[in-house]
C-alpha cells in the first residue's frame, strides 16, 4: 500500500488529484511509463477505506472542483453499494 497512490489514497482517506504524474513522488514512475495515463483523480471508497477508484487522463489535466468532486460521489456510490459485503 506504500508503494502506490491507490495504497496513499486508502492510506490517508483522502482523494489525491494529480496534474503530472511524473512530478509527483507518490506515483511509481516505471509501472505508468508504459501506460497513457498523464494525470489522474483517486478517491478512496469507504470510511474507513478498503478500496480506491481511479480516474485517469491521457493528457496533463488541471482539475475542476465538479471533477474532484465527481469522483468523490463515484467513490462514495461505490461504497454503498459494497456496504453488505464489507
């Protein structure tokens, strides 16, 4: 979980938004360089979190609050609907 932005998000219960991947330090740089992604929103799901959700982009992208806060509401539908299985 330490390795990973999922494992930071589940880890410190809060969504990470990142612009550019490669500038930040939470993301291992070597497992995206043969992806698409550039940037990317990952809410976790839960309280206390089991999971994380991501939202990625193929281009650097500066995020909206309406987009934070969509995959927030994503994230939470998710939650609820695990909640008889968790």
């Amino acid at each position: 979980m330490s390795a990973c932005i999922s494992g930071w998000s589940m880890l410190n219960a809060e969504t990470a938004a990142i612009e550019d991947i490669y500038k930040d330090a939470r993301i291992p740089h070597d497992a995206y360089r043969p992806t698409f992604v550039k940037s990317l929103i990952m809410p976790p799901i839960a309280t206390p979190p089991v999971a994380a959700i991501g939202a990625y982009w193929r281009d650097r992208h500066s995020f909206t609050d309406r987009e934070i806060l969509a995959t927030r509401t994503l994230s939470a539908t998710v939650g609820r609907a695990l909640a008889d299985y968790l």
